[in-house]
C-alpha cells in the first residue's frame, strides 16, 4: 500500500507491517504527528457482536487505568469499525516487542541480563496492577511485550484474546507466561551471564509456585548478579536506536503490503457513550489504593523519570450535521465529568495514603499461658508492627512437630501500623505435649535482615 493513501480514523499508515495472532499490525503516524499502530482485527474473529461489545469493554477498561496512573500498557487511542472491519489504534508503536530482538541481527547489539531483568520486573509489575484490579493480559508472550522509546517495557494486547475467545480473566495463566518470559530470557539476553540466568530461573520457580510478587522481589533481590547500571534503560535505548535504524536500511524502497483501508467516510468509532435508553456491559472491577501491590524502593528507582500519560488522541468522525454534534457535545461532557470523578477518587485516596513502600518494623508471637487441654485448638498470634503504608506481607509459620512450613500472604491496608496473624494449631490424643511455633517474615524484610519470634504452650490430657 502506498505510504501516502488515505487515512484511517486520523491515523497514516506507513513503512513497516507485522503479523500478529489476532490480526495485522502496520506502524502509523497520528494527525499530530505522533508514532503510533494500527492493528487490522481478522475480521473472522470479530464478525460476531458480541465480540465487538467485550472487546469495547476491555479498551474502556484500559482507559481507565491509564486515567488512574498506570504506564504500563500501549495505549489505545481508539477502536474503530468499517465494511465488517475492525481496527484498533495506538498513541504509541506497538514495535519493536521482546520477540523482535530476541534473533541476532548484524549491528545491533542483544539487550544484556541487566536489560532482561528491567523487562522481568516491569513487565511483573503492570501484571500486578491488572490483577489488582480484577483484569488479566490473557495473551502475554514476546510478542506483545513491547520495548518504548524510552526502554521502559509495555503490554500490547491487553484483553484482546479474552474478549475474542470469551474468555474471563485468569492471573494464573498471566504467571505461568510470565514464567516461560523469564526462562526464555535466561536462555537468550542472559546467555552469556550464567548467574543471572540462573537468577531469571530461580524467579521463574518463584513465580509458578509462590505469585508473581515474589518473583518480581527475587530478580530485584539479585541485583549483585546483574550487569552494572541495570537499573537504567541505557542498554534497551541503544539496542532500540540500532534496531530501527537496520529496520529503516533493510525496508527502505520496498512495497508495503498493508491491508486495505476503507473509505474515511465510513469510518466510526465504537468508543462513542451510549445515548439515553441505550446500554452497554462493562463488568469491569477497578480497585484503587490498598490492595494495589507497592513497588519496591528498587522498582520505584527504575521507573523514575518515565513520561507520564498523556491523553491519546481520539479518532476523527465525518461530519454528520447538528444531531451528530450535540451527540459529540453531550459525549465529550460525560467524558469530561467521568475523568473529573476518576481524578477526584485518585487524589483523595492519594491524600489518605502512604507513597512509603511498606516496612516490617517488628514482630511479636504470642501463646496461651494456660495449659491446653483434650481436644483443644490452640490459638496462637503473631503481631507485626508496619509503618503503616500498604503492601503485602509475606511470611511463615513453623511447628515444631512437623518439618514443613505454613507460608502464607497478606494484604495490608493504609493507615495501620500493626497486622495481626493467626495460626489455629490442632492437638489430638493423650499425654503430655509442649509445642513452640515460629513466626518467620520472609518479605519486606527491614534492611535485608532476618526477622522471627517463636511461643511455646503446653498440652495435657
């Protein structure tokens, strides 16, 4: 397609064109000038109206958490239809992914293990949000794991399958990509840092048996096996600069197979707001403020300095006449009041929350005093002081007549300073019996330090 024929919805596609599992992706430029994509929907696959209406309320739901401050997504400018097709807009290229740079290309450098450890952590952490906020990725592999002009790491696709497929949100199958993404790394950025390779393992391990924020937390804690300066996105910024100049030589003068653009005139946007007696599903739970995992101070410093979000631009309609303007009116106000209430929540929940990630301060175990006896369940507590921010607490309990653990996590609230836990110990049979339980945190450790406490009770019947 020639680089210079119509638009699409404000959107001209240009050099470079890709293929994806849904569809077909082609680089654009917005009406401002600004990079973005455009992904050409197989019209197989949403050809039912119920397709389009789940994958409105997975785009919506995108929005949102952008409003709400998170970065971690390329974000969608629009979702348009025409002639039985639909297209999905960026406000930023959705290229190049992991995939891309994973195949040694001549004069481009592969990102080291430092550059795979950045992608881990960012990648772990936007997942955490979503999960956060009852949503999923759904799809995650190399191929949508797309590197910014800035180095940071971005999920493409968001939603996208499961709306598709009809599938509901599932975290699971989130950790267990997330999990392949990390061994892949190991095998291929990391190849030639044994260590951190078997860092990116090990967090792997973590992930499929202990969550993602434990893993996250394993490769941030790792960081004497990484290269020097990885906490900065210098080795992706270079890799990205060399990689789109060899993609620029090696397409420069060759056709471009884009699909087929319609018509601008038929164009329309499915992101309108629906009109009185209208209705649309959105069966999407946004949680903001505790409950959210707290980045780390490690993941605090790596994010530091990224742009914030800006509004992506929305697509153009054709003039449609007074009634399709006051509609537009009437869209943009209800556009404009919902922001304000999405600001106005995040601020006041800003206001009565700690922006101090959370610490362990202390930790007491408590045991009954009194001789426990036939039949009794023994109640013992542990009492964890906080500076009061919150966060998850990750720790373990161990008897002392058995081997194995009790790991468990918890999700801390804002404002508390102390968090109570419980371990309900069972005693059967007759005699005499004195049992300890230990209580171990095993994150956020204060300082890197061990922190533990252990109470005995006695047992008669």
């Amino acid at each position: 397609m020639n680089a210079d024929r119509r638009g699409l919805a404000g959107f001209r596609l240009t050099h470079r064109t890709w293929t994806g599992e849904l569809g077909t992706w082609s680089s654009a430029v917005a009406a401002d000038g600004r990079p973005g994509s455009a992904l050409s929907l197989d019209p197989r696959l949403v050809a039912d109206p119920a397709v389009r209406d789940r994958l409105v309320a997975a785009v919506v739901a995108d929005r949102r958490l952008a409003q709400g401050g998170l970065t971690g997504l390329v974000p969608v400018a629009d979702l348009v239809a025409a002639e039985g097709e639909v297209w999905l807009l960026t406000a930023e290229p959705a290229s190049p992914a992991v995939t891309d740079l994973l195949t040694e290309t001549s004069g481009v450098p592969r990102p080291d293990a430092g550059a795979a450890a950045t992608v881990l952590v960012e990648t772990a952490q936007t997942l955490l949000a979503l999960h956060a906020a009852g949503l999923a990725h759904g799809a995650l592999h190399p191929g949508n794991v797309v590197i910014a002009a800035d180095g940071s790491a971005l999920l493409a696709e968001r939603g996208l399958a499961d709306a598709i497929y009809g599938r509901p949100p599932s975290p699971e199958r989130d950790v267990a990509a997330w999990a392949s993404l990390a061994r892949g790394l190991a095998a291929n950025w990391a190849a030639p840092s044994p260590r951190a390779a078997e860092l990116f393992e090990r967090a792997a391990a973590t992930a499929s048996t202990h969550g993602l924020a434990p893993a996250r937390d394993a490769v941030l804690a790792g960081r004497d096996l990484l290269p020097p300066g990885f906490t900065t996105h210098d080795r992706l910024v270079e890799t990205l600069h060399r990689w789109s100049a060899h993609d620029a030589r090696t397409r420069g003068g060759q056709p471009v197979a884009a699909p087929a653009v319609p018509d601008e005139g038929d164009i329309v946007t499915l992101l309108r707001t629906p009109r009185t007696g209208e209705s649309r599903t959105e069966d999407v739970v946004m949680r903001f403020g505790p409950g959210v995992p707290v980045e780390t101070t490690a993941a605090q410093l790596w994010r530091a300095g990224r742009e914030q979000p800006t509004e992506p631009p929305s697509g153009k309609l054709r003039v449609l006449g007074a009634p399709a303007r006051r509609r537009r009116r009437r869209a943009a106000l209800s556009s404009v009041a919902l922001a304000l209430m999405l600001v106005a929540a995040l601020a006041a929940w800003l206001l009565r929350s700690s922006t101090v990630p959370l610490e362990v301060t202390g930790l007491e175990v408590v045991a009954p005093k009194k001789t426990q006896g036939c039949g009794a369940t023994v109640k013992i507590k542990g009492l964890l002081t906080t500076n009061g921010s919150a966060g998850e607490i990750r720790y373990e309990w161990k008897r002392s007549d058995r081997k194995e653990t009790i790991e468990q996590t918890d999700t801390v609230a804002s404002g508390k300073t102390s968090h109570e836990v419980i371990l309900q110990w069972v005693v059967k049979g007759e005699g005499s019996f004195k049992g300890t339980a230990t209580l171990r945190l095993l994150s956020p450790l204060p300082g890197g330090k061990k922190l533990q406490d252990k109470a005995a009770f006695t047992f008669r019947c």
